[in-house]
C-alpha cells in the first residue's frame, strides 16, 4: 500500500461504504465503512466467512441491493469518475453487463431454463452492443472460455451441460462486454474439485486476455491463495485486514486473520501418522477387528422402471456393486465428486433407499427388512446431514428434537428424556437451556451439534456423516470436526465420513474410499491413498485441491 | 391461553376476532334479538305502490320484496351461512388435506389414483355435480353443507399434494426416518403442521366463496329452501331489484365481505403465531 504511485490505475473504488438492513426492531449496520480499491489487472479477493458483508458488497456495486429490507447508509463506490450509488436506475442498467459483470455462485439458476445458451449469450450481447453479428461474439466468447463446439453448445438447453460448462457460459456472457470489472461470487463453491481446478484456471487466463479486474467473493482460502493478488478480509461486516496476498498469508497482523488461516485445512498436515489426530485423553480403544459395517455387492438402481406401467427402460445404477468393512472406533472416508455415488452409498446403508446386494450392520443383514424389523437397527445406527438446518423440523423445539429418538424407541419417561437431553446438549458443547428453543435461533455450527447430539441419543455404534460439515464456514468446521474425534475416542463411534473435501477426510479417516461413477476406484488406509496416490483419479482429485499457501501458485507461475 | 394473547396485542387480528364473535353471537341469539319474524310478510312492509320499504325507523334495514323485515331475515340468514361457511369449508378442507397428503406421501400407484381422481373432480364443473348431488339427495340444510364439501375439497387436495411432496423430500423428514420413525408419526408430527398455514388461509378464504355457492345452489332451487334465509339467497332473490332497492344486495353483501375478511385476519394472525420460526419477530 506505500508504493501507491507505481501501482496501475485504479478502477473500482469503493470508500467507507456502510449498509443498513431493515429489521421490525429498527435499522441494523451490516455493513460498517468498508473501504478497498481495485487496480486495473488486478485480481481482489474478498474473503470471509457467512455473515461478513462480502456478498453484500457485491451486490451493492451491482447496483442490486434489495431495496424493501437493506439501505445504503453512506460511502460511495466510483467506477472510473463516476458513483455508481448516485446513478439512477436506467442509467447502472448500461453499466451493469456492460462496465461490471457479475457471476454467481449456482450457474444452474442463473441461466434461464428455458431458454436455448445462444439466445441468452446474444441477448446478453445486444443489450449492451450495437452489433450485427451478436451470433459471431457470442460463438468467439464460447471458444475462449474452451467450451467444445460452440455452434452445436448455442442450440443446447441449461440443463444439458454439466455444472462446469454452464459457469463457462456465465463467464462467457459476462465477458463478452469486455467488462472493465467481473464480479465472481463464490463461482466455484458449487463445483466439483476438478472442476473449480479447471474454471479458476480458465478465470487466470482471461483475465489476462480481456485485461478485465476481478473481484472475487469466497470463503475458501485455497482459492484465495490461488486467485488473489490483494485480499480484503472481512468479518461481521467490518474490514479486518487488506494487503497483498503473500503479506496476508505470511504475516497477517490481525488476530481473526491468523485464527482463520490457522482453521484452513491444508492437505499433507497429517502424512506420515496412520490415525487420526487424537483430541481427548481418552485411552485409546483397543483396536480389534470387530465389523460394525459390513457392505457387499451393494447396487442401488435410483427412480426404477419408469413409465406409466413400469414398464420403462431400467435407469442406469447409481451405485454399482462395492464393498467395504468398517469395523469399531474407525472411520472409513467415502470421498469422490457429485454424482460418484457417495450420498447414495450411505443412505442405502441404513436402509433409507432400497438396495441389491447385503449391508451388514452389527452383524445383521438389512436387505429386504421391513420398517419394523429395522427398527432395533436403528439403534446401532445413525446418520448425520450435510444441512443441519434442514436436517431439523423447524416446528419443532431442540429439545423435542433430541428426544424424538427416544420417543420412537420408547425409550425413558419425559423426566428421563428431559435430564438425557440436557446431558446430551452439554456432550456436544451446548447449555441445556437450548432445548427451550427452536432451530432458526442457532448458528449452523451449533444447528449441527443439536444434529450430533440428536445422533447420539440412541448411543449407536455407527454413525453415518453425509457431507456434514460442507455447509459450516471454515473455523466452525474445524470445532465440529475435532467434536466428532472426541466422541469416536470416548465412546468406540465407527463413522463412514463421506465428503467430497480430501483436506477433511484426511484429518477424520483412518481408511479411505475413493469412489467414482459408482464404483469404487481406490480403497486403503489413508496412509496409501494419500500417500501413494496408485489411481489416477486420485492423484487428480488431490491435485486440484486449492493449497492455502500463495507462494507454491507465484513460483508455479514464474516456473 | 397464548394465542389469546398473542392476538391481542394485534390490532386487526383483534378486530377480526371481535367481528367474527360478534357475528356468531347474533346468529345464535336470533330469536331473542329480531324485531320480527323473519318469515313473516307484513302488510305495513310494503309501499302502497308494493315496493320494499328502504332502511328506516321501523325497519332497520328495511324490507325486501315480499315485505319481510331484511334486519331479521340476516340474523336468520347468519345461522345458515356460518354453517355452510364453517362447517362446509371445514370438511372441504378436511377431506381436502387428507387426499392431498396421503397422495403425496405414498406416491406410486395409489397416490396416482388419487390424484388423477382429483383431477377428473376438478375437470368437471362443479355446478353441475353439485346440482347432481342436490338432485340426488333431498335438499336440506346439511345435505347442501355436503355438497358442497364434496365440491371444495379438490382445489385444497391439489395444492397439499404439492407441499406434501416437497416436504417429503426434505432432509428433516430423510432424518425421521433414519430415527426409525412410523409413517404415522412422520405423517402427523412432521408433515401435517407444515401444512397448516395453507389450511388456514383456504379455509378463511374459502368461506366467503361457500357462502356464494350457497346462494347459488339456493338460486337455482336446490339450496337452502326458502322461505329459510340464508345470506347468499338474499342477494340472489333480490339482485334483479338491485336498481329499486339497493338495500337488498347491499346489506347481506357488505357482510359477508366482512365475515370473510375477519376470518382472514384472525386465521392469518394465527398462522403467524403458530409458526415457532416467527417468534420474537414483528
């Protein structure tokens, strides 16, 4: 920040920016005199965790803010000369798509259904350039974000490309004004590892050849690491820290930096060890190999005949024929990317979806059992979700939601049930009055302890972890995983952890899974499979998981 | 005890609360409150020239064409119309909650049968199987009640089948079942409240259009059987005089507006205050 005078010239602006939101009990700041500039070239990174303001700001410079529940309070955003606060609607609709183009985070439902790629892209082009061959722009913009044939890509539907392809057609359209600023919020949160490798590789080279700014909005701190030239960090709506990028991760000077950086998962932290880090003081578990999951030839054949009569085509299996163990005091990381067939897997494992093949649980096969029959089952076994939120009733109070476990089984009278409650809310971390209150008055990471706490009424011996803590920000993951440890050391809890993030099934799995179209493509203790990588897929899916640390990307670059 | 509260402290919740009381205690005071028999035709009700006599000292509300007191008769009236509009509406909402919910739960064959029985009902003019019905079955004031129940359920059926279905996808219920939770359980703990802020609103919306059906059925002789009033057939009876005796379509239709919009407020406060995510807000 000395060396202003070398640096290039300042495009966007943004200057003790505040915004109020509007609420019964009155105006609330949400966001509190934020202030950074966007040089030209230049990538700026956005960074904080749920609740910071980042998306807010962005929104704010596009000029999209809701008007009925948030309000600018003050500041000013200059794009060039002019403020864009201060420009009246009809005026920022030429800016909007034409100076500062935006991309979201869901490609799926920021493109119109309905509608064919290339009507969108040209309608997109005509709205802002005086063109007779919008047809031609549109094909070139489709080739330089390396979309494979672009003649037949503009006849497609939305729903027809791949989640990947659909964001390049968002940057395709975003950048074919030639914006002088791109806004990306979280454009790769929705992606696949691979994928987001691939888009926030296409971004770099863009940027270079539209010579548009970035502003780009995350929570990832790999992507931060990988992207950014400056970053802003922000919390609660106030600027924490702002510098060059190199600065921030290697010495950062405020305190909230250092705790988030220091939450950051980083791949290789636990090479060498073969168990997961250990939290309490618990003694360790003997370890003896007794199978609490035993899986095998498990097909799952989704949606079956389809058909007025069934007497449709079969679809294609989901999950086609693995097998795993786990046995007790283990965790198995089932990891792959969507559609691999990982959520799949768990739900036909405790029975929720019908299966071909035989799930052992405890020693019992559950193939083909009734509701009834399961019902004991149930006990040895419990699953946790990815949304805490909507793995909860909102009608129905924690406490109620703890205990319903126990009403099912009929387990206790409502004092016994109330006093296990309170007991189990303290085993997770929280006060027992929580139990007096409902869902939405939680924040996710406690939202998903009330989850755990709920799991583990029925004390089972296995609990299944679908993606669950893929919705938490980065610092509160890190609790709720180090939370999870604990009970496994204390209570002898197997966990098949499935995840699409390595960096967590690292910490959490004493054996990994790696699954792919339905198929398992590679299976050992963690020690190998991140180790020795011996599948090709694995070592991609490694691969392409941002490293928090910006100078391995500089020296990549100069090398 | 809490919702009383609760409504108290809004304003129009409790004028919608006061208004719909109000309207129940006149209909069930009737008899001791009208002036005079509601099916009486008085010779001083009527013009010289034969025409209603308009709201004045001796008559209220005036009278209607036959020279019976109009005040009377929609004291009457408001007995039948809040059946038809309460009891009617309610088994329409019933039935139409129980075939919704059961097709969207179950899905498969039976949940399709259901639902493609649901949209024969709603295909067929519900006038004409409503006169059907009424044909069938001797008209009386609860058989006209059924009928119309059989008639208003479909609408109600159709849209709890779509929240059902979205409700059943939801991870909350994926975690009942993982509990090992019955489908009973599921069904009436996790599904059905959710579903009754839908209830509610078609059910407060629905009364001022029973209440229309009625007096339609009325009008075309297969309602509530004169000389029995209810608020719908006064309006009908009268609306070719509407030029005449504006009074006549006025009165009956300002309250039925009313009835219908106090219901609103009130089912629309208590909407709000049994929802738990609503709590400490507004």
């Amino acid at each position: 920040m000395n060396d202003i005078a070398s640096r290039p010239a300042t495009v966007l602006s943004v200057r003790d920016l505040s915004i109020d939101a509007r609420t019964p009990s009155g105006l609330k700041r949400i966001l509190d005199g934020i202030s950074f500039d966007l040089a030209a070239g230049e990538t700026l990174c956005l960074a904080g965790e749920s609740g910071s303001g980042k998306s807010v700001t962005s929104l704010a410079i596009m000029g999209l803010l809701p008007k009925a529940s948030l309000r600018v309070a003050s500041g000013e955003i200059r794009l060039g000369e002019t403020d864009l606060l201060r420009l009246s609607e009809k005026a920022m609709r030429r800016v909007r798509g034409g100076d500062v183009a935006m991309i979201f985070q869901e490609p799926m439902t920021s493109l119109n259904p309905v509608m064919n790629i290339g009507t969108q892209l040209v309608e997109a082009i005509r709205e802002h350039q005086d063109t007779a061959n919008a047809e031609d722009v549109a094909k070139r913009m489709l080739d330089a974000v390396h979309i494979s044939d672009p003649v037949k890509r503009m006849t497609q539907y939305p729903h027809e490309l791949s989640g990947g392809m659909r964001q390049r057609v968002m940057i395709a359209m975003a950048l074919s004004c030639r914006p002088k600023v791109l806004i990306a919020d979280e454009p790769t949160t929705a992606l696949d590892v691979t994928v987001q490798a691939q888009i926030l590789k296409l971004m770099r080279e863009l940027k270079q050849e539209f010579g548009t700014s970035i502003v780009m909005i995350t929570h990832d701190m790999g992507v931060v690491a990988e992207m950014a030239d400056r970053v802003v960090i922000m919390q609660n709506g106030k600027t924490v820290e702002q510098g060059d990028v190199l600065d921030i991760f290697r010495r950062p000077s405020a305190t909230y930096t250092r705790e988030l950086l220091a939450a950051v998962p980083r791949l290789g932290t636990y090479a060498g060890t073969d168990e997961p880090p250990r939290i309490s003081s618990a003694p360790a578990h003997l370890h003896f190999p007794k199978p609490v999951l035993e899986v095998s030839d498990l097909t799952v054949i989704y949606g079956g005949k389809s058909g007025w009569f069934g007497r449709g085509a079969e679809a294609p299996p989901t999950v086609k024929g693995i097998s795993f163990r786990l046995e007790a005091g283990q965790t198995l990381g089932l990891v792959g990317e969507s559609g691999s067939g990982k959520s799949t897997t768990g739900k036909a494992v405790l029975g929720l979806i019908p299966f071909k093949g035989s799930v052992r649980i405890d020693g019992q096969d559950i193939a083909g059992l009734s509701a009834r029959a399961m019902q004991p089952i149930r006990r040895t076994a419990q699953m946790i979700f990815q949304d805490p939120y909507a793995s909860l009733d909102p009608r129905m109070s924690v406490g109620a939601a703890i205990a319903e476990p126990l009403v099912i089984h009929t387990i206790g009278n409502a004092s016994e049930r109330r006093d296990r409650v309170a007991a189990l809310l303290k085993r997770v971390g929280l006060t027992p009055d929580a139990a007096e209150r409902y869902p939405h008055e939680f924040s996710g990471g406690q939202r998903q302890r009330i989850c755990i706490a709920r799991a583990l009424a029925l004390e089972p011996k296995l609990l299944i972890a679908d993606e669950s803590v893929a919705a938490l920000d980065v610092s509160v993951r890190a609790r709720v995983l180090d939370l999870m440890l604990e009970l496994q050391e204390q209570m002898g809890l197997a966990y098949l952890f499935i995840s699409h993030d390595m960096a967590v099934i690292e910490k959490m799995a004493h054996s990994v899974a790696v699954m792919r179209g339905g198929e398992l493509v590679e299976m050992g203790t963690r020690r190998q499979v991140f180790e020795e990588q011996r599948d090709e897929y694995t070592r991609k899916l490694i691969g392409a998981v941002p490293i928090p640390d910006p100078e391995v990307y500089r020296k990549a670059a100069l090398g | 005890m809490r919702v009383l509260k609760e409504i108290c402290r809004q304003p129009t919740a409790l004028f919608g609360l006061a208004v719909v009381l109000i309207v129940i205690l006149m209909a069930i005071a009737a008899p001791l409150i009208a002036p005079f028999n509601p099916d009486e035709q008085m010779f001083d009700g009527l013009t010289l020239e034969g025409a209603p006599m308009p709201p004045g000292s001796q008559f209220l509300l005036g009278t209607d064409t036959l020279g019976r007191d109009l005040f009377s008769r929609m004291l009457f009236g408001a007995r039948t119309s809040l059946i038809i509009g309460l009891v009617a509406n309610g088994i329409a909402v019933a039935i139409g909650l129980f075939v919704g919910i059961t097709a969207g739960y179950m899905r498969g064959w039976a949940g399709n049968l259901l639902m493609r029985f649901t949209d024969l009902m709603m295909a067929f003019p519900a006038l004409l199987l409503a006169i059907v019905l009424a044909a069938l079955l001797k008209p009386s004031l609860w058989i006209v009640a059924m009928v119309i129940a059989l008639v208003n359920w479909v609408q109600v059926a159709r849209i709890v089948y779509t929240e059902t279905r979205g409700l059943v996808e939801r991870d909350f219920i994926l975690a009942e079942r993982s509990l090992g939770a019955g489908h009973g359980r599921i069904l009436l703990l996790h599904i059905l409240p959710h579903l009754v802020p839908t209830a509610i609103v078609w059910g407060t919306l629905g009364i001022a259009t029973t209440v229309l059906l009625e007096a339609t059925l009325s009008f075309l002789g297969i309602g509530v059987q004169p000389p029995n009033p209810s608020w719908g057939n006064i309006i009908f009876e009268s609306q070719s005089y509407f030029q005449a005796a504006p009074w006549l379509v006025f009165f009956p239709g300002a309250v039925i507006l009313l009835t219908a919009l106090a219901f609103n407020l009130v089912g629309d406060a208590l909407r709000d205050i049994l929802d738990p995510t609503q709590r400490g807000r507004g």
